[in-house]
C-alpha cells in the first residue's frame, strides 16, 4: 500500500500502540468494506502519503504512535511547509478529509483517543468554477457525426448516445452489463458509488441504437461495451475513444474531459424541462446540492424559460 502496511485492527506494537501504517490499512479495509469505489481508496491512499512524510518531517517517533504526535498544532505546521503549500487548494482538502477519515475510523475501532483534531481545523472554502461543458447543439452535432468518422460506429454511437442520455458516472457505464438492460421497462439496472443501486430509464434512441450494436456482437462476454477481447473499457481507454472521436468530429478541446459528459447529459435534461429531484434520482446523488453543481443551462434558454413560463402571466388586469 502507498500509504502505509497490511496491519489489523487488532496488530500492535510490542509497546501496546499501532504504528500509522497499521491505523492506514484499518482506514483502507473500513472504506472498502463501506462499499467506497477503488478509486475513492486509491485517492485517500495517495492523500495519506502526504501524511506519512510529512510525520516522518516533523519526528519519526511519529509513526510508532500517531495519536501522541497527530495534535492541532502538529496538523498545522505540517499544513505550512513548503510542500502542502504547493498543493492545489482542492488536494489539500482531500488530503486534510484523508486524515479525518482515518481518526474517525480508527476511533470506530478503538485505536484512537476521544479527540479528533481535524475537526477544530477551520474548513476549507474552494472558489467554485463551473466545470466545462456542451451545449445541446453541439452535443448533437458529436453524434450526429461520429458513425462517419468511427471504426466501430454501431458500438460507438450507442455508448455516447446512452451516455448522454442518461448522465451516469463513467465507472457506472464501463461495469454495464447485457444483464443491466430491462427491455420491458426501458431501464437501466445501476451500481452506483458505495454499491448503491438505482433504475435509470433509457432514451427511445438509446435503446434503439443498443439494439442495433447488440445485433453486431458475435461474442459472449456479459459485458455492455467491450474494448478489445470481450474485455470491458478501462475508464482511461473510453477516455481516449473520447478523445480520438472528438479530434475526428472536430469538437477536441484541451482539458475537456469524457467525464464533462455528466455535466451535459444533466444540463440537458434539465434544459428539456425535468425536475430537480427527478433528475437527482437519475444521477444517483444523495444530496439536492450535489445535483445543483452539476447543472447548467444556456443564457438563451434562460431567458425564453422566465419570458414563456412566467405564472403570473394569465392576460390583462380585470376592473
């Protein structure tokens, strides 16, 4: 492990204290067994690596005793040196929620004393920017355009058609199996973060255009979308399908990432007229707000919507 041994909850020193890498691999074993995806792991596993040196830094005596070391005032010195300084605003609170995590988990298991001192650290405020994302035309534009210019068109249309329909997480649409898919009620069955299940109904073209790469398949691997011998898409092989479909289309721009798709996907169906909380279903997010950061709709759009539904517009004044 990156951020620290294979120690059990129950694996001591000799002195009757666990050793940091032993309080990291109970907080590794505590996210997985919570269902956290293995990229959530391996994010906080990374973030734990700055921990680790930054204890060593600051006295090696550190690591054989973490909660005699871990204090308010250690916490912020070690957030001063040069190297968290450098750090982008948004690592340096994943790592600070790293370290949260790991106290509060080993206090779950009784490794820890009573004091979290993470919590006394005031919290971080991030300037929100709105990711980049399509606007409808162009959305449609990209598809409208990829069967001319894809080697694998039937296949590659209804990945980013259903995609776009409906807004999932890119590892929600990689694990797609042929199972997933409930003909008869239109609908999707997804495994979302944290091993949470949710239905999420298909588009009529959507699933005609899966109907039509299914026809074309001659293997039997079970799952949705293959990349090379029956195996699934790795989320950095969709990103670059993404990537050489967009140079072909003519819609490549630096920094936009296959991810982005969330964000229009969302938008769309917000554009089209859904609701917030429908559309937070479809998303699968436990949290209104959440949903809301996702959203965005077009200047023009917004204002025809205000001109057109306006619900105090019932003709003149009556005497």
């Amino acid at each position: 492990m990156k951020g620290g041994g294979t120690g059990d909850a129950d694996s001591l020193t000799k002195e009757g204290r666990t050793t940091w890498d032993e309080l990291v691999a109970v907080y590794l074993r505590d996210l997985a067994d919570r269902g956290r995806s293995i990229y959530t792991v391996r994010t906080y596993e990374t973030a734990l690596v700055f921990w680790r040196r930054a204890l060593v830094k600051y006295d090696p005596a550190a690591l054989h005793d973490p909660p005699a070391f871990i204090t308010l005032a250690a916490i912020r010195d070690m957030l001063r040196t040069e190297e968290a300084l450098r750090a982008h605003p948004r690592t340096r609170r994943i790592r600070t929620q790293a370290l949260d995590g790991l106290i509060r988990a080993c206090l779950r298991a009784g490794l820890w004393p009573a004091d979290n001192p993470v919590r006394r650290l005031p919290k971080m405020r991030i300037r929100r920017v709105l990711p980049a994302f399509w606007t409808i035309p162009v959305a449609r534009d990209f598809l409208q355009k990829l069967p001319t210019v894809s080697t694998k068109p039937y296949r590659d249309t209804a990945i980013f058609r259903l995609y776009l329909a409906t807004g999932l997480r890119l590892n929600e649409l990689i694990r797609l199996t042929r199972d997933d898919i409930d003909w008869s009620t239109h609908r999707l069955h997804v495994l979302g973060k944290g091993g949470k299940e949710r239905r999420v109904p298909m588009s009529e073209p959507a699933e005609r255009d899966l109907e039509r790469y299914l026809a074309t398949r001659q293997d039997d691997s079970p799952w949705l979308f293959t990349a090379r011998a029956g195996r699934p898409f790795s989320p950095s092989g969709m990103e670059k399908l993404f990537v050489r479909l967009c140079q072909r289309t003519g819609h490549y721009r630096p920094g936009f990432s296959i991810r982005n798709l969330r964000h229009t996907a969302l938008s769309a169906l917000l554009h089209e007229g859904l609701d917030l909380p429908s559309i937070q279903a479809i998303a699968g997010h436990e949290n209104l707000t959440t949903t809301e950061g996702y959203l965005h709709m077009e200047p023009e759009a917004l204002v025809n919507r205000v001109r057109t539904k306006n619900p105090w517009d019932h003709g003149p004044p009556r005497d």
